[in-house]
C-alpha cells in the first residue's frame, strides 16, 4: 500500500541536510535563501531625524497652539539631511528642520509647516504638536543587533532594502541547487528534432526543468534509453555533477520499469518507493553518495504531482528552506469533490474564478491531461479519510501561480 503523503515528506526532510553557505552581495541576492540569521551593524535612522519638512519645537511650547491662538517662538538655525550638525534648541526657539534632519538636542517634536507661518525672525504656529510628533526615532526602522532577516527565508527586494539599511553589503546563503532531471524511455525524445512515428516528446522534463527555473536552480537534462547499462551510466555521471536526481518514468515494477533495479546496482540507500496518493502513487525518494534520489512515474499527472508534492519540497529543503512547499491559500469549492478511495490522498488540479471573499476552485475534467496541467491554477487535496469535499466548503490550495 505505501506510506501517507505526511510521512513521506517528513522521511524526505530528515534525510536532507542544506547544502554549503556562501556570501553573495545585495546586487546577486534577491531570491536567494537566508543561510542563517543576520543581525543590524548599525543603527537606522542613526538619529533621531524629522519625518516631516517643517520647525523642531519643546511640545510643551505650542501646546496650546490654535488658529485663534497662534505661538510665536524665535527661528534659530537650520538643518538638513545629512549635514552632521548638532544644535541645541534654547527655550522659546524654533530651527527649521527638513526630512531627514537630526533632531536638534531638547526638541521632542516637528510641526510641519504647513501649520506654520514666517513673521520675520519669528514663526507662527497655529497647531500643536505632542512629544514625539513627525520624529522618526533611532533604530526604528533597523536597531543595532536586532535581527533584521531569519534564516531559510527567500530575499525579497524589500529585504534586500532592509539588509542594505542595517549595514550589510552581502549576505549569507544556501547555495543553489544544481538538479538533474533524467527522463527515461525508448519512445521518448527530446523537444525540437522531428518525431518518429510512435514516439513522444520529453514533456514531463520539459515541466520539470521550468519548475526548477522558477526556483533559480541549475539543471542537467538527460534523455536514457530503456537500456540497463545506459541507465547505469547515466544515473552514476548525473550524481557526480549534480546536488539532486530527478527520474522521469520507468519508476514502476514492469518489465522495462529499470530505475530502482539500477540504483540498488549504484548502492543507493532507499527510504520509500510507493505512497498513498492519487495521481503519483509510484514515487520513491532515497540517496546515492549522499544525494537525494527522487524517482517519479513517467505518466503526466502522476510526474506532476510527484514533483510538487515530494521533490519540490525536497529540493527546497537541500537550498535551505524549513519544510517548504508550494505556497498556499483558502479557496472556496466550486463543486463538490470526490476522491477514488478513502485510503489515500485525491489530489485534483483546478481554476480559481476571483470572488468578494476568497477564490472559488473549480477542479478541471478536461479529457487531456496536459491541458488540466497547463491550465490549472492551484490543487486541493481530498485527504485520506474522506471520500468526498462538498461544494461550498473553505479548503486549503496549493497555488501553482
């Protein structure tokens, strides 16, 4: 029967150690994953500073200030964003602050200025202002020694920004993946030469080499015949060059379903072959010289799904991300769902249709399978358990978009 989907992504996780930290700049490292958390060099601001072009005040002096009763204190002095003066403000004074200015020492406010008028050395406030009024304090934004980004998490621009305010010109990542992706099969060839009769081209590596690409990783493509020593060969150059092994058919118990046979030949360590899902019941995962394996059905919804939900996983985990998968959202069911046997998980590809609240899944039954493939927007799993979802019901979906 095989294993649960739950634990055979958890063997998967406790096999897989993260590959090599390196330093990357800012410029290189948007979408790269966090090798381990960074703190703050620096304070940001590392001032005190105005959020707003305008006058630095004691709050207490224009408490009371109003349209009807304006205060009037003296103008001394000016600065500006970045320009390394330290004034003091004297009781009764105002200076003019722009943004981004340091606070003068015994103000604790900014009235902007458009509350303000100039009446020769004097301003006109016609409007308080509370302690604390238009200053950004400083750390706010980053404060020395606070971590500013955890480990496993994928750089953003915005994180790449906060890295950049909190001192830091490079950053610590997991490096990348390099995966191979071996498609197997006498029939199979490679997309762009003209096709034998009885022959098909190799849309499951194509599939599979774009999800990789999305992520940013390598990759090496290989297309082996239904040969034992072409299989041998392959599988024991691809693991030498490669951090990870993906397999494309041949995964099975038939005649010329050749992969496992090989890899025990090569000395593999095999965690599973086979687990409770549907469609991609035939996926195994082991290692080889330290390397994950994973080895996925040749049929398209099966390779598919296999890939998304064990070896995605799997090979995030080796770029350093915790437990990760596709990324998910609530989504409402369209119609109701039914899955073929309450002892394992009915995975269906569907359309999400935008509504007021939360999207609606519509699962596809198109009678060819690439096109459900190629058009879907997101998947929801019938667990084991249940035989079927009913119509209306809030679930959980991985987003394939």
């Amino acid at each position: 029967m095989g294993i649960g989907l739950g634990e055979a992504l958890g063997l998967v996780f406790d096999s897989i150690v993260p590959l090599a930290v390196e330093m990357v700049a800012l410029t290189d490292a948007v979408d790269r994953v966090v090798a381990r958390d960074v703190a703050a060099n620096v304070d940001s601001p590392s001032v005190d500073a105005s959020l707003k072009d305008g006058y630095a005040v004691r709050s207490a002096e224009v408490a009371g200030a109003t349209a009807d009763h304006p205060v009037r204190l003296t103008l001394k002095g000016y600065a500006s964003a970045g320009d390394g003066q330290r004034i003091r403000l004297m009781p009764g004074h105002t200076v003019r602050v722009l943004t981004g200015a340091c606070i003068p020492d015994g103000a604790d406010a900014v009235v902007a200025e458009e509350f303000t008028k100039q009446d020769g050395d004097r301003i006109v406030f016609n409007h308080f202002a509370e302690p604390g009024r238009n200053v950004m304090v400083r750390g706010s934004d980053v404060a020395l020694g606070a971590a500013v980004v955890r480990a496993g998490l994928a750089l953003t621009p915005g994180c790449i920004g906060l890295l950049a305010a909190a001192g830091h010109d490079r950053v610590p990542v997991t490096r990348r993946p390099t995966v191979a992706i071996m498609a197997t099969g006498d029939e199979v060839v490679a997309p762009g030469v003209p096709l034998p009769e009885g022959k098909l081209y190799a849309s499951n590596m194509a599939a599979l080499d774009a999800w990789c690409r999305r992520y940013g990783w390598p990759t090496r493509l290989q297309i082996v015949p239904d040969a034992p020593e072409a299989l041998y060969d392959a599988l024991q150059s691809l693991v030498v060059g490669a951090d990870a092994v993906v397999t494309s058919g041949g995964a099975w118990t038939g005649d010329r379903d050749l992969v496992v046979k090989i890899l025990e030949r090569l000395g593999w360590h095999q965690v599973f072959h086979r687990i409770r899902i549907g469609p991609g019941k035939a996926v195994g995962f082991g290692t080889l010289a330290g390397k994950p394996i994973f080895i996925l059905p040749g049929g398209p919804p099966s390779n598919m799904q296999g890939f998304l939900q064990i070896a995605l996983p799997g090979i995030l985990a080796l770029g350093g991300r915790s437990r990760a998968g596709l990324p998910t959202a609530s989504v409402r069911l369209g119609q109701t769902v039914t899955g073929r046997s309450r002892d394992w998980t009915q995975l269906i590809f569907g359309t999400l249709e935008p509504q007021s609240d939360v999207p609606l899944f519509h699962p596809l039954r198109n009678a060819s399978r690439l096109q459900d493939m190629a058009q879907a927007h997101a998947i929801v799993a019938i667990a084991e358990g249940l035989a079927q979802i009913a119509a209306g019901t809030l679930v959980s979906a991985q987003l394939l978009r």
